[in-house]
C-alpha cells in the first residue's frame, strides 16, 4: 500500500514538472493591473499570426472565438458604462458597498471581469506550450510569454494568408477589445489615482465621512429615534469600537478611508446618534479615561462648560490647586501605556475644550503638585473631596441635582 502511493506521489511529481502551466491569473493589486495593461501594448497581425502558428490553433478555434469576441460587444459596452458609474461615484464616499482583501485594485478588477477573461483567451491562442521546470521554479506568466507580449518570432512562409479572410476578422476583433481594455485601464487608473490623493489628504477624508454620516443617518432617522426612546444603548459593533479606541475623531476617519462597506457603517452610524440624542455622545480621548461611563463624561461636560465659576481665578489664571483638585476629582483611569500619563491627557482635554478667557499654568507646573499629591492617599481624598464640595454647592445654589446632568448617580 505504502508502494503505491509513493508510486502515485512521485507520478504526480513528475506530471506537474513536465506539464506545468502558464499562471493566466493576475495579482488583485496595482501591480497585478501593471501587467495586464502591459501585456497588450500594440500587438501586430504578425505577432497575432505567429501566436497562432506555435499554438497550432485550428480554423475552427480561431472561427469560434471571432464569433465570441464579435458577440460581446454588448457586454463590453455595459461593462465599461457601469465601470465608469462606478469610477464616478466610488470616491465620493468614505464608506464603500463592498470591501476586498487588497482593496480598491481587487474591487475595480471584479467590475473588468469580461475583458480579462476575453483578453486572457486571446493571450491562450497565442503562447506556445509552456516549457519544462523544476519543481521549485515560479510558474510563469501568460501575460509575458504570449507572442502578443512582444516575444521574438518567426513567421512560416505562408504567414496569414494560411488562414485566409479568418485570421484578418480576429485581428479586427483583438482591437476592439483593446480599445475597451484601454477604456478600462484609464477609469481604473482615475480611481486609484485619485483614491491617492485623497488618502493624503485627512480633512477631505473627515469631510467625506461626515456627510456619508449625515446621509445614513437621516436614512435611519426611525431607527434612531426607536432607540432613543426605548433607552436601548448599544456599543457592541466594530466600527464604533475603532472610533473610541482612536486617538482622535480625525484619525479614525482618516484612517477608516474605504476600510469599512456600507452595511456596517449603518450601526455604527446608528449607535453613534442615538448616544448623541441620550447625550452620551463621547470622543476618543475621553473613552480612553473614562471607558463607556457616560455619567461620568456627561458631568465633565457640565463642568468644563462651568469653569469659570467652579476654579479660583487669580489675575486672569486657574489656581495650579483648583486645577489639581478638579483632576484628582475625576481621576481618569490609568494608561496601561508606560509613556502615556492619563493626567496629563485629562489636563489637556479640558483646556482644549475651555472656551473661556481664562489662562492655564503649564503642565510641568501643575505636574509637580499632582505627584505630591499622589504620594499620599490622604491628600488625594483631600483634594478631590475639595472639588466636589464646590461643586456641590453650585450645584445647589442653581437647583441643579448630579443625576440630572450625568443620568445617573455620579460618585468618585
């Protein structure tokens, strides 16, 4: 039994080895596409003729495919109009219908499925048998081996007259696919071209997510509004988990570009405006100190909205110990990045989101007594119950209660 497969082992061995194909395949990327466009640069009637003659190609072959080349005109034509609808309408979203593995290359091909497989029969007619090789030599490419491809050649004395009127009619008809294949090739080179730009380009990324945004949204305004008055909150999708889990709104967009398809951008999409309509609505950074506890970002909102009147001022400055106290009293989870300091983070959060006149003492400043204060627990508790008494006390001077601001009960 063990002789019969190693008989049929090495047999299968020695078959691939004497009968090895041509690779008719290209690769699902900008370069898979570089040898296709490369592979019919100008082909002559002789290169045609000479293809045909070391393929040995029969009258009746070269008949059939004419008629199928002839045939698909048509098909052609609707495949170069939706090929161009889709070069006009692909860029304009940051979210497409589909995505591929190797991206918008992979998508474009699978819209030019009918010349590549008409061009890869014209390629088959026209490379001789394919040589002998070592088992581990890399199959080679029918995209370079074809007589079409500009490979030398030598003409019988008959040359086309052989074949008759035949050879003339497939000729005629290669060019016309040419012709559609270079139609092709400059749409599809428009796409990615411009796919580049744009990838450069973060703000015309974040334009193109915020307006796709709005469209969805309003497509799903009943869906929102169903969760929104159902309390129904939910963050469990991909798309929202990236977003909070990014540095900033800008990079998720920028980097989100053609990365996602449609259908899973409309829970994310979804998820994202009803936390907006519940006031829940959350940045990145402010995920990362808080996680999903909404109350809690809810009541920094409130209170950055109020600085004013919540820090000592001197001369037009915080109090370097009001500043550490409001910081102490929200104490944002620590960073389980060494280099990150989730103080700092939360110190810089809320200056960029002040929208008053006041000034701030620099981080190193506000740094130093935020490490002595975090020395000690006592003095952690003393600070960030500090705070919490003068907020309080706004709180009630205004009739204002926690829960009503952050949802829910808000301890530290």
């Amino acid at each position: 039994m063990i002789a019969l497969f190693c008989f049929g082992f090495f047999v299968n061995l020695w078959a691939n080895i004497l009968f090895m194909t041509f690779r008719d395949k290209i690769a699902p990327t900008r370069d898979g596409f570089q040898e296709l466009w490369d592979s019919y640069q100008d082909p002559t009637m002789e290169m045609l003729m000479a293809g045909i003659q070391s393929k040995r190609t029969t009258k009746e072959q070269i008949l059939t495919l004419t008629g199928n080349l002839r045939n698909s005109h048509t098909l052609l034509d609707k495949e170069l109009l939706r090929l161009g609808d889709f070069s006009k309408d692909y860029n304009s979203k940051w979210a497409t219908k589909k995505t591929y593995t190797y991206g918008t290359a992979e998508e474009l091909q699978a819209k030019s499925q009918s010349q590549l497989k008409l061009w890869r029969k014209m390629l088959k007619i026209t490379t001789p048998r394919c040589p002998k090789h070592t088992p581990d030599a890399t199959q080679p490419s029918i995209y370079k081996a074809s007589y079409l491809t500009h490979q030398p050649y030598e003409l019988d004395m008959w040359g086309p007259a052989s074949y008759g009127t035949l050879i003339y009619d497939l000729f005629d008809e290669m060019n016309v696919l040419i012709d559609h294949l270079e139609d092709g090739k400059q749409l599809c080179k428009g796409v990615m071209q411009q796919e580049q730009e744009i990838d450069k380009n973060p703000e015309w990324k974040e334009e193109l997510h915020d307006k796709q945004f709005q469209q969805i949204a309003e497509q799903n305004q009943d869906v929102i509004e169903k969760r929104y008055n159902e309390g129904i909150l939910d963050t469990d999708n991909r798309i929202y988990k990236e977003m909070v889990s990014a540095t900033s709104k800008l990079e998720f967009k920028s980097k989100g570009f053609h990365k996602y398809h449609e259908r899973e951008c409309v829970d994310y999409v979804v998820t994202v405006s009803t936390l907006k309509l519940q006031k829940n609505e959350i940045t990145p950074v402010e995920h990362q100190l808080f996680g999903d506890n909404f109350g809690e970002i809810k009541l920094l909102h409130f209170v950055i909205e109020h600085l004013d009147d919540l820090l000592k001022i001197k001369e037009g400055k915080f109090n370097k110990d009001a500043t550490v106290e409001l910081i102490k009293f929200f104490a944002p989870k620590e960073s389980t990045k060494r280099h990150e300091d989730s103080e700092r983070i939360l110190f810089e959060h809320i200056k960029e989101n002040y929208k008053g006149s006041n000034k701030w003492y620099c981080w190193s400043s506000v740094f130093t007594l935020s490490k002595t204060v975090k020395q000690s627990v006592k003095e952690k508790i003393t600070y960030s119950t500090r705070f919490e008494r003068v907020l309080n006390r706004y709180l009630v001077e205004h009739g204002l209660k926690r829960e009503d601001i952050a949802g829910e009960s808000t301890e530290n």
